[in-house]
C-alpha cells in the first residue's frame, strides 16, 4: 500500500478513457475519479463509471467516483463564425432577446436574467476573465458594453460578474436529471457547482437521498467554492456539506486572482477544523496537458496544498483531455510524498485546545494521542459509518490510518481522505473474533509484523453506526 497520504482525483475524459491506461492511472495513484458531468450524455456517464469500477477491480485498488455537476450556464450564446476577436475599446452587447447567430458587434445569452442582475459600471469578466467588458448601459434585454480587455471569444464561454451577485440557482433541472443518473451507478460523491449557501447543498442532499433510495445508497456532497457569494457562508455551506471544493477558477474570476491563494488556506483551514474533506482544484498541473513535465511552479503549488493539509489535489483537463494523463498522474504523486516527508507533525500531537463532547470522538482522539506518544506502527479504526477515521484524519499525525469496514460505500467514501486507507473486511459481530481478524489480515498485507505496536478502536456491540467506545493499544504477536 502506497504510503502517500494526499489523495488525487482525476478527470475522466476522451484521454483517459483506454481501459488498459485508466488502470494504469489507478495504479500510479489516483484515488477518485472524477465524471464531468457538463459533457456527455446520461448514458455516457454510466459506461465510464463502470468502467472505472472494472478497472479498480483489476488494479486491486479502492476508488471513489465523484459526479461533478454543471451547475447554472451563465454563458454567451453562438457566433456565426464559431468565434469573433474583440478589439479593447470596442462596443459590445449581450443580448438576451438576439435569435440569431453573433458577431462582432453582438451575441444572444444562455443566461437570460443578466440585463436585470447587471447595471452601468459593473465589470463582466468573459472566458475566465480572459475578457474584460464594462457596461455602459442596460436597454430592455441588452446589456450594452465597452471592451476593457480584449481577446477571441467563442461560442458557449462562461460570463462571471466581478464581485459576484448573479442569481443563477446552483441546481438546474439539468442537474436534478444528473443526480438520479449518479445515483443509478452509485456515484460515491457528487459534487455540487456554484452554491451559495447551506440552503443549495441541503437541497442537492435531499434529492440525491431520494434518488438513492431505491439503490439504499447516500453520497457524499461536496461544494465547490467559485462564488464570491459562498465565501460569507462559507461556515454555514461547510456545515451543510461533506467537503469542499477550493474551485479556484471561477472564484478567482470573481474575487481576483491575488485573494486566492490566503482564501485557499483559509478554506483549508476551516474545513479541517470542522471535521470535513477538502479538494484543492483548478490549474495544478496544467502546463503538463501539452508537456511532459510540469513548472517550478506548479510543482510549489502542489506542494503547497499538500502542507496546508488538504485531502486531495485534483486534475481536470490534465487527464480528461492532456497528452500526458499517466505522467501528470506519476508526476503529482511523487510531488504529494516529497511535501509530506517535511511536514511538521508536532502540531496536533497534543491536542491542546481541542474540546470533544461525544464519546466515540474522544476515544478517536485518545487513539491519536497514545499512537503518536508510543511512537506506534499504525492506527485502525474498525468503522461501520467512517466518522472515527474521519475525525482522526482531521489531525495532523504522521501515523497511517486504517480504517476496516464492512461496508463497501463506505470503503469508497474514505478513499478521499487524507491520511486515510481504507480495507474492506467482513468483521465479525463478535468483537474478539473481529480484533484477531483484523491484526491476521494486516499482517498478511504486510502493513505490520510481529513485535510492532499499534491501536485499534472499535464499538461494542459491533456494527452500530456511530457506536466506537473502546481504544486498545496491542503488539502484534
């Protein structure tokens, strides 16, 4: 077992979608798998989930799957040409009521409530803020433009608004159809775009539970922070999710490239705090999608995420559409082990500060604190729901975590956290039994061997969500 504790998701895409390759990538590291869920059809999605899982079999590995919803469109319509060139200075309208194809002097919106969300003065940044237009003025359905920064501008590009303050829902009927779709495969997570508040994930939750009833499954959520808006809520939206997205495009587009990096830390920050997963996102690699190896400075900002503690570094166009998907893949991998290696883990060994109320996080903690003092070989956490593995992975410790389930959406989910490996074990009810099987099986995988000290968790009785009430400290016989 790979001994890296940051985790990495991968983009599936038309560059990684040979089954032989995608195995390989599996091998070389990637943790969970990503389906973009803003191109292909339904049916699409279901092939590519089953084949990861087919190739997670072969690869003898656990992978996550992530269905990464579209979210609103809050885009330009269609040119004539495909594109157009627009000139700094020149004039420009977003026309809502335009049918027709676009020019260079206008084009129709996807978006048809921005000439009442917009007024003169505002700055739309246009194509990830390649494009810089200032309005002028707002006419019926036309919003009227001056050129700021110019640049090609092609069909179907993104339209942010600098400060934020568009109304878009986060969840379109689109994403209502995907989510069922998700659930129909059992997507392990799914990830929610441009939510505003806790009110936008508590919604995707209830209808991914409905959807995922009949399969008696319940995802992950995750929120993708790329609204300025989110950034205010972002305590509350932690609250009402599983994890966090740092989207870094979009948000970057809104609130400016140079907050980005203390906003990173601070969302990293915060979601480790209160005990939930963070994804570091957007342009990690992304010189490697044409070359075969990355900057200096990709490799830092990698490394950078990996020592404000997050759980995983994500691809995007790096593995569904580069050149390079196995190398980037390789290539992040060794980048996450080297950052670790120098991590200071001294920090959270104490617990000094820390308050728990509820017993089976006290004994999680209790288990961090006499593993990291004996200078133990491991931590296992036998876990029915994965909340003790969770907890402990919220602590910076060097020990490796092994969290052993019976249940395999649970192994799934723990694949996307740091620090986290999760074995699939048929324990017994009987906690003895459970214990012994649980030492014979590591040993068999080589994880310890005799003579070695670890601590183990369980709950008694076993099998109870939520139920861990026992800390033993053992050497292996």
């Amino acid at each position: 077992m790979s001994r890296r504790a940051t985790k990495i998701v991968a983009t599936l895409g038309p560059a990684s979608s040979d089954p032989g390759l995608l195995e390989q990538m599996l091998r070389a590291g990637v943790n969970v798998v990503r389906l973009n869920f803003s191109h292909g059809k339904a049916q699409d999605h279901i092939d590519r989930a089953t084949l990861v899982r087919e190739a997670a079999k072969r690869a003898g590995t656990v992978v996550a799957i992530m269905a990464d919803l579209q979210g609103p469109k809050i885009r330009v319509g269609k040119f004539a040409d495909g594109k157009v060139f627009l000139e700094p200075g020149m004039n420009f309208v977003l026309d809502a009521a335009q049918k027709e194809l676009g020019d260079v002097h206008s084009v129709g919106l996807d978006y048809k409530d921005l000439p009442h969300e917009v007024k003169a003065g505002d700055t739309l940044l246009l194509n990830d803020g390649l494009i810089v237009l200032t309005v002028t003025k707002v006419h019926q359905q036309a919003v009227h433009t001056i050129v700021k920064l110019g640049g090609e501008l092609s069909n179907n590009k993104g339209i942010n608004k600098m400060g934020g303050g568009l109304s878009a829902p986060a969840l379109t009927a689109k994403d209502m159809e995907d989510i069922k779709t998700a659930m129909s495969f059992q997507a392990d997570y799914i990830a929610v775009s441009f939510p505003k508040n806790a009110t936008d994930m508590e919604m995707a939750r209830q209808l991914a539970n409905v959807a995922g009833a009949e399969f008696g499954h319940k995802p992950h959520l995750i929120a993708k922070i790329e609204r300025a808006e989110a950034i205010p809520k972002l305590e509350e939206i932690l609250r009402a999710s599983d994890g966090i997205m740092v989207a870094r495009g979009d948000l970057a587009v809104e609130v400016g490239n140079a907050a980005v990096p203390a906003l990173q830390k601070r969302m990293i920050k915060m979601a480790r705090e209160l005990d939930k997963v963070v994804i570091t996102a957007t342009q990690m690699m992304e010189s490697m999608i044409t070359n075969p190896v990355p900057t200096r400075a990709e490799v830092s900002d990698v490394a950078n995420a990996v020592l404000d503690g997050t759980d995983a570094v994500m691809l995007s166009a790096e593995t569904a559409a580069g050149k390079f998907p196995l190398a980037t893949v390789e290539e992040m991998a060794k980048i996450c082990e080297a950052a670790e290696q120098v991590q200071d883990y001294e920090s959270d060994a104490d617990f000094s500060g820390k308050r728990f109320t509820r017993i089976d996080q006290s004994i999680a903690m209790g288990a961090l604190f006499t593993a990291s003092h004996l200078g133990a070989k491991a931590i296992v956490a036998l876990t029915d729901s994965g909340s003790t593995a969770v907890w402990m992975s919220r602590q910076r410790v060097s020990i490796p975590i092994y969290a052993v389930t019976s249940k395999v959406s649970t192994q799934r989910k723990l694949a996307l956290y740091r620090n986290v490996s999760p074995i699939l074990m048929d324990s017994s009810q009987d906690r003895d039994t459970a214990l012994a099987q649980t030492e014979t099986d590591l040993k068999a995988r080589g994880i310890m061997q005799s003579g070695d000290v670890y601590a183990i968790t369980c709950g008694e009785p076993m099998g109870v969500p939520g139920g861990t009430n026992m800390l033993k400290i053992c050497r292996v016989a």
